[in-house]
C-alpha cells in the first residue's frame, strides 16, 4: 500500500528499480498486482456468479415527469461526457449500477432525483462479479496459510471506507 500511497499513485509498464528495504507484495507491476488481487478474492470467496435471467434494476433521472425511456441505452451508463466521479469510478468512465431490489437501487443514486425512472434488465448470460457482502472481518483466528490475514484487513478497510 505504501507503494500505491507514496511512490506511485498510477501504474506504469516500467518496475521502479529494486530496493532491498521495499516489502516484494509493495513492487509488483500492473499486471502481477492483478493477479494477486484477483488470487486473493477468489481465496476468501468474493468471486459470485449472477445466473442468466436475473432481473437487475437500474434508477434514471427524468428532467419532468412525462419523460419516457424506450431504449436500453437511455436507461444505461450515461456518455464518457457525462460520467461523473463518485465512490467507486473515475470523472468520465461510464459504469452500470444496478441493483436486484429497488431500495438499493434508488440508494444508489447521489441524491435522488423529484423525477426518476428505474429499467428493469435481465441478463443475458451468467455473469461473474466481485461481491463485496462476503468480505469478512480479519481476526487472529483466520491467521492460517490458507487465509492471507493482510489480505482480509485490506478489503476489510476498503468495504469500511
């Protein structure tokens, strides 16, 4: 973590050069620091899978109460243009937030709109997604070889954030 706080706030292609006194899990380049979180949450069961057919709702703002929605991609993610950031995507990286029941999804929203409307989607295919209601709390119990304790308080704060 130290490394992504206070060296290198983005990844690039090139490894810094190596230094004895940095931890090895703190130098790993993109693509191994990928592996290792996708390692990690498949390790501690974060890995689901949504079958095909599930309904996923999704809430829209509406400028007045008469407008409609026909379309999937009116109801979709918004244009890079207008993709804003919030807690969990960059300013301008379009992202689907969807939900399975209609509290969570209107909670979604940053503020709910007077006018909104919610699209109801079904998949088309299984989908696999990192669910985030399995993360578990670290405790000395888990300190084993099969559970990576750092691993746990990691995701633990992330979820906590």
């Amino acid at each position: 973590m130290d490394a992504v706080k206070y060296k290198r706030r983005f990844f690039f292609t090139r490894k810094e050069a190596e230094d004895e006194s940095v931890n090895v899990r703190e130098n790993l380049d993109p693509g191994g620091l990928l592996e290792r979180f996708g390692r990690g949450c498949a390790q501690t069961g974060l890995i689901a899978t949504i079958p095909q057919g599930t309904t996923i709702l999704r809430c829209r703002p509406r400028e007045r109460r008469a407008e409609m929605f026909s379309k999937a991609r009116e109801l979709g993610p918004p244009p890079c243009r207008f993709a804003r950031q919030n807690r969990m995507s960059p300013a301008g990286i379009p992202m689907f937030y969807g939900s399975d029941d209609r509290r969570t999804t209107l909670a979604e929203m940053p503020e709910l709109p007077r006018h909104y409307a919610i699209g109801t989607f079904e998949t088309m295919r299984p989908l696999r997604v990192l669910d985030l209601t399995q993360v578990r709390a670290p405790s000395i119990f888990y300190m084993s070889e099969e559970v990576d304790y750092d691993w746990l308080i990691l995701t633990h704060e992330w979820v906590s954030a």
